[in-house]
C-alpha cells in the first residue's frame, strides 16, 4: 500500500458515537455546567468611583474580570476561545 494514497472513510460502524439527551431533563446542577468553558456574558456596573464599566463573567456568574467598555469586554472574551453575551 502506498502511504500517499487517499483511504476511502470507513463504514458507519466507525464512526464515533453521538451521545444525545433532552435538555429539558437536565437538573439545574447539569444546566449551570452547560457552555460553562466556552460561555462568558458582560454585565453593565457602576465602578467604585462612579464610573461606568462592564463585568465578564462565566455562565455560572464567577466574575473574571473587568473592562471600561463593552467592545473590550467583548474582545476579551473572543481572544480566549469563549462566546461573548450581553446581559442587560
């Protein structure tokens, strides 16, 4: 056999198990852990001083960080591989 040649894919067999579930059957525990490494969402606050600014947190509400505006709080969160929401 030739390493450079194109194998044709497998039959059905091979491929990979995918596991499904109703999300409605979900505890709450499992639902907070859903998107968890891959969701963060950006709060408006008011900052000690008055100022305004905005909160990233992850999708269970763990604050991680604090930005002076929306677009850096949004950059922020795309630069580490995670999916920004607005929360108003």
């Amino acid at each position: 056999m030739n390493i450079n040649e194109t194998i044709p894919p497998g039959p059905a067999q091979n491929a990979p198990e995918t596991a499904t579930f109703d999300i409605r059957q979900l505890s709450l525990a499992q639902f907070a852990q859903l998107g968890l490494a891959q969701l963060a969402y950006v709060k408006p606050i008011v900052l000690g001083d008055g100022a305004p600014g905005f909160a990233i947190h992850a999708a269970d509400g763990t604050p991680m960080a604090l930005a002076p505006d929306r677009e850096v709080a949004r950059a922020a969160i795309v630069q580490h591989e995670m999916m920004p929401a607005l929360v108003h």
